[in-house]
C-alpha cells in the first residue's frame, strides 16, 4: 500500500508558481508520481510544467496497461514518457514567440511491485530515505554538478556557485532529450521524497532528513516548504512525498 502526500507553494519572491505536479490515487492500476519545475519568461514555465506533466501522465496511461509488466518494459515506458513530454513542450514552444525560451525539470516515480522506475531530466530530485539513511538517487542535469564530477569544485562551493541555477540538460528546450532512468527497491517503510529545487536551494540534506524522521507523513510536505520559505522562500517549492506502509 501506498501513501503519499504533496505540497507546492509559490515562496515568498515570485509572482507565480512554474511548478507542477501529479499524485495519482491510491487505488489507481498506476502508481504515479511526477514533479516539474518550469522556466522561461512570461507564462513559458507555467505552461511548460503543466504541459509536460499532463503528457507524461497521459503517455503512461495509455500504455501501462498494454505493456509487458518486467523491468525492460517499465523502464522502456517511463523513458519514452519523459521523450514524448519533451516533444510536446518543444512543439508548442515552436508555435507561439513569447514561449519559445520555455523548458522545464521533470522527474518521474512509478511504483510497481516494490520497485521505483524513476525518470529524470534537470535538477529536481529524487532522495530516499530507508532506515537511518538518506539517499539522492538522482544526479542533477546542472553545470556546477558537470564541475563537482569533473573535480573541478567542491559540493560545499557547488552550493554557493553564481551559476548554480544553469541547466545542461531540461525538457523541452531541444527536439530531442536523453533522460536518466533507473529501478530502485522500495521496500516496506521506505519514503521517496521528490522535490523542485525551491527546497534543496534553501534547505539541507540533513533538515530535510530530520524533518522527515520526525513528523508525520501528511505533514512532511508542509513542515518542508515552511522551513524552505523561513530561509528566504526565493523559489517556487514543491513536495512530494511517498511512502510504502
């Protein structure tokens, strides 16, 4: 059984909340999750969160059913999920002038047979949390991350990089995009927290853990955007969080 909450919030600088996102019911054949973070001037963000979102979710229901259920298959689905969003987004991007700068983050969780197939393009995240332990499963599509990797700065200076905020990688933005997809188990007890990065620009790991450690489920997403409001709320901010009761 599946449990799971969300939260999104437009912070305290914006106008408006670019972010999107689905939670599918608990009772639904698909166990879906999907968080985008939009960019782009004028409604370009907004329109491109939403668009892709609604894409993603549309493409995998449509063809969930149909699919062979084995790992391939699901992998195979999420993938050209994530590949058919972004065509969406680009083609629309194409037809109107003010939106042709749009893109956007997207990550993606569907739960099957206590696996996690997770898709992901840009630097929205993906953390697990199992035991005593907090994970980031996803790497971001950033330049100060391609830094961090290359050994050319440190994750400390990676915080605090001028150009912290610039995408290698986000959907929509190009004709074609190649996403990360990977399985992770997700056991009894294990809770994936998803999130834009209105909270991981302004919170830490380590606050982000404890807050989960320490409040109930239904109130983690809320709790979470407080505190990323508390130190500046300069983002958007969203919150999913999932947990396997």
């Amino acid at each position: 059984m599946i449990q799971a909450y969300a939260k999104s919030d437009v912070g305290k600088v914006r106008e408006q909340n670019q972010d999107s996102y689905y939670i599918s019911e608990p009772l639904d054949e698909v166990q879906l999750f999907i968080i985008a973070d939009g960019m782009g001037g004028y409604n370009g963000g907004e329109i491109a969160s939403s668009l892709a979102v609604q894409s993603a979710k549309n493409y995998i229901e449509n063809n969930f059913a149909s699919s062979e259920k084995d790992k391939e298959s699901i992998i195979q689905l999420v993938g050209s999920s994530l590949e058919y969003a972004n065509m969406v987004v680009y083609e629309k991007s194409k037809e109107n002038e003010e939106l042709s700068e749009m893109g956007t983050t997207m990550d993606i969780c569907l739960i099957y047979n206590n696996k996690a197939y997770i898709g992901h393009v840009g630097d929205s995240r993906v953390y697990r949390v199992r035991k005593e332990f907090i994970r980031k499963l996803t790497q971001d599509h950033s330049y100060v991350q391609k830094l961090v990797k290359d050994g050319t700065i440190t994750q400390e200076e990676a915080q605090h990089h001028p150009q912290k905020n610039m995408l290698i990688k986000a959907l929509g933005c190009n004709a074609f995009v190649e996403p990360d997809v990977m399985i992770k188990g997700f056991q009894k007890d294990d809770i994936l927290l998803m999130t834009t990065d209105g909270l991981t620009n302004l919170v830490s790991k380590d606050h982000i853990f404890e807050t989960i450690k320490t409040e109930n489920l239904e109130q983690i997403p809320k709790k979470l955007v407080e505190q990323a409001n508390n130190n500046g709320g300069y983002d958007n901010v969203t919150v999913i969080v999932i947990k396997n009761i």
